[in-house]
C-alpha cells in the first residue's frame, strides 16, 4: 500500500512540473507552430549556412519572445512587442517569408513575418488594410533577437509578398501559434576576455563623455543578446535613480584600448529601477559594472537643436537672448517617455507651438518693413509654409510606402525621427524670423531683447 501512494505522489509531482513547464515554454507544442501551408522550398542557405523552414520559423519565435519578454507593459501602444495584450493568448496565424534585399552596396538577409488575422489599427491619412509586419536580420550567427524593419504593411505592399515571380522573396510557410506567456531568455555565459574588454572601453567612455551624464556613481548593465547581435542597449542606473539609456553598437566586437561605441544616451525622466522592465533587465544584463562620473551635465538644446548660420556681429548675443527661451524650456522640463508613440506626439506638439510662434514673430517682423517689401516677405513666407509641410507630408508617405510600394521599411523609430525633424525645421525657421526683426531695431545689440508669445502651458 505504502508503494502504491509513493508512486502516486511521484506521478502527481511530474504532472505539476509537466504543467509548469508548458506554462513557462508557453509556445504551442513546445516552440513549435501548427503548419498551416507548407513552404515552397526545402530548405534555404543564408550566408553559407542551410536552413530549413522549421527551423527558421523556430528562430523567428525565439527572437519574438525576446521581444515581448521584454518590452511588453504598455497597454496602450499599438506595437505588437510593447503591448502582450496584441498578441498573447490569442490564436495568430501568419506567414514567414525569406527576403533578400540590398541597402545600397550591404546585402541583406531578412526573415519577415506578417499576421493575418489581427489587423493593425486604422490610420487616418490611409484608406487601406494594414497589418502587422515584422522583420529580422539573419546572420551567419544565426537571427537577430532585435527588430530590424517593420511595424505594419499596407495592403499594397501583399502583393510582392505574394507573387511567385519574385526572386527575392521565398515563402516559408503559414503558420498558427498560440503563445500563453512568454519564457525568460538563455543567452549562456560571455567570455572573461570580452568582459575585461567592455568593462575598460565603457570607463573610457565615461571619462570621455561631457554631454549627459551627471557626476556621481553609476551601475552600469548591457542589455544581454545573442551573437548574431550588432547592437544592444546599455543603461546607466545613477545613485540618485536617474536612468540613461543608450544604444551600444557593435557589442561583440570591443576594443578595450578606445571607447564603447555608444549613442543616443538620454535620461528617461520617470522611470525607476524598481520598474518591471529594467527588473528584467538587470537580471539578465550581460555584463553589470560600477563607475563614477565628475564632470556636470549641460541641460541645454543639444548644438544640432540650435540656429548656428547666423554670421553678423550680433549672432553671440541673440543666441545667448534665445537660449532660455519659453518655449525650449518647457520642451526640456518635460519627461522623457519610454514609448515612441508619445515621443513622436510631444515632436509634433512642440512643432505647432513653433508654428504659432513663427505667425507671431512673422507679423511683428513685416511690421518694420516697406509696403511693397511686406508683399514680397509674404508670398516667401507662405510658399515656405506650403512647401514644408507639403514636403514632409510626402516623405511621410513615400517611406511608409504609402504612395508606392518601394520596399523601404525604417522601422518603428521613422515616424518620431520625422517628427522631431520636422520641429526642428519649424524652430529653426522661427528664429531666423526673429533675428531678422533684432537685426532691424539697433546695432546697440547688447540692448535688444527678444519677445516670445509663448509663456508656458497655460497660453
């Protein structure tokens, strides 16, 4: 009798960890899709290596796990990595396709994937379906557990996709998933040398660096990755809390005799170590070390955020007059958010608040000028008007592929880089504007000051 209950517990005891351990794999028959249509090809060679559909489509889940491992708490982004409730506990079909491109003379080696069955929100500038697209860099090393490309696909852009005269593009096959929950990465263990190596050319980097980081004490980790990794991210955790985070490139290939290759390097404003996210990150960091910083950080517009092709005499003291100015204060009082959806939105916020500024500071200008002068600044001014938004209203599109299919795919970070590009054109209009009305009054420069309609938030 006793046998028998001992036999019992051990049977229940495995069906727990049975059960536990499909709740933590999480990927349907174990990492392992349901194939839905059968790819056209075998198998595939990817920079000398052969591969075949399974296994590419085994990579692939990998690399999205990592992703939404990760970066998954924002219930409100309409990015499928950054927000689980897209696509956790759902059942997903979607196709992998293998694409060769070229970026100029670089070729490339992408596994992209696109989902069917849930449709990418409606945009309002597009009449047309869009879907989730996703792409990732193959290497030799095998595929990169970073997004490389995508974020949604037109239906337009289907149609390469699924043309069977296409050279580039391979069907992989069509797959159904369910992913209950996610499971934590194995990245194995680094090497001592290239820890040596990345700890010597990080504390050169510190001693280089005079732009960001405050003086004080930092830990500093490396976001983990996989060796078919170019680049990574790296965080600086201050001992006031303040985190910075920048994008470390070329990660597995440190020189310890120059500094970490590191760009981008912000402060997150409102984020805390203690958060989910960064919880994660530490623990699996791929290296954690501790350095200290002595020199202070500039709070000021960064030098390509400034009008610098101002040459007469009184350029020194209007750009000393505008350095204050309301309006960059209140963009660099406010947080840094850790989604790019809000990022992008602050760009294009601050961009109409410049506009505003820019009518202000037109009118107050043509002012002091001659009738027939005023007429002729205004048609420039209207045209200039027209031209830019008409300008970046169709770069927006053209890289979306919105007006054409041109196969370009910038990724997620596209529409704030445009965004904050199109700000900055409209600031630095602004300002022109204004120096040319304080090159009007007096040569006494040291007396002039400059008038801002803009006095904070509440106007």
């Amino acid at each position: 009798m006793k046998k028998y209950s001992i036999i019992t517990i051990i049977c229940c005891i495995c069906l727990l960890l049975i059960c536990g351990c499909t709740s933590e794999i999480n990927f349907t028959k174990e990492f392992d899709s349901e194939l839905i249509e059968a790819a056209s090809v075998e198998t595939i060679e990817i920079e000398g290596n052969a591969y075949t559909p399974k296994k590419i489509n085994e990579m692939l889940l990998s690399s999205i796990n990592t992703e939404i491992y990760y970066f998954r708490n924002d219930s409100e982004s309409e990015f499928a990595f950054s927000n689980s409730d897209i696509l956790l506990k759902k059942d997903i079909e979607y196709s992998v396709y293998y694409h060769h491109k070229m970026n100029g003379t670089e070729s490339l080696h992408l596994i992209e994937m696109i989902i069917h069955n849930i449709p990418y929100p409606q945009l309002n500038f597009t009449d047309e379906n869009l879907y989730y697209f996703f792409g990732f860099l193959c290497t030799p090393e095998g595929l990169q557990s970073q997004i490389y490309s995508g974020y949604y696909i037109a239906e337009n852009g289907l149609e390469k996709y699924n043309s069977e005269d296409s050279d580039d593009i391979i069907f992989l096959g069509k797959y159904r998933m369910h992913i209950d929950e996610t499971r934590t990465p194995d990245y194995g263990e680094k090497n001592e040398a290239w820890k040596t190596n990345i700890t010597k050319a990080i504390e050169r980097f510190v001693e280089a660096d005079e732009d960001i980081l405050i003086s004080g004490k930092y830990d500093v980790y490396v976001m983990n990755f996989v060796p078919a990794d170019e680049h990574t991210q790296i965080y600086f955790i201050n001992e006031n809390g303040d985190i910075y985070i920048g994008t470390y490139n070329f990660v597995n290939e440190v020189s310890p005799d120059s500094p970490a290759n590191i760009n981008h390097l912000s402060i997150i404003s409102e984020a805390s170590p203690t958060d989910e996210i960064y919880q994660k990150i530490m623990a699996l960091s791929a290296i954690h070390i501790e350095v200290e910083a002595d020199y202070d950080r500039s709070d000021t517009i960064s030098t390509n955020d400034r009008v610098t092709s101002f040459t007469t005499e009184g350029e020194e003291t209007f750009l000393s007059l505008i350095e204050d100015n309301p309006i960059d204060a209140a963009y660099l009082a406010e947080p840094q958010y850790d989604q790019l959806s809000d990022e992008t939105e602050r760009e294009y916020r601050y961009a109409d608040i410049w506009l505003d500024e820019l009518d202000y500071s037109f009118e107050s200008f043509i002012s002091l000028l001659s009738e027939d002068d005023k007429d002729a600044f205004s048609k420039l001014q209207d045209e200039w008007k027209k031209n830019i938004k008409e300008e970046y209203d169709l770069t927006f599109d053209i890289f979306n592929n919105l007006t054409y299919d041109y196969d370009v795919h910038l990724g997620s970070i596209y529409p704030y880089e445009h965004a904050y590009n199109y700000r900055i054109a409209i600031r630095e209009r602004t300002l022109y504007v204004k120096y040319l009305e304080y090159c009007m009054y007096s040569q006494d420069y040291d007396e002039k000051t400059i008038e801002f309609k803009y006095q904070g938030a509440s106007d």
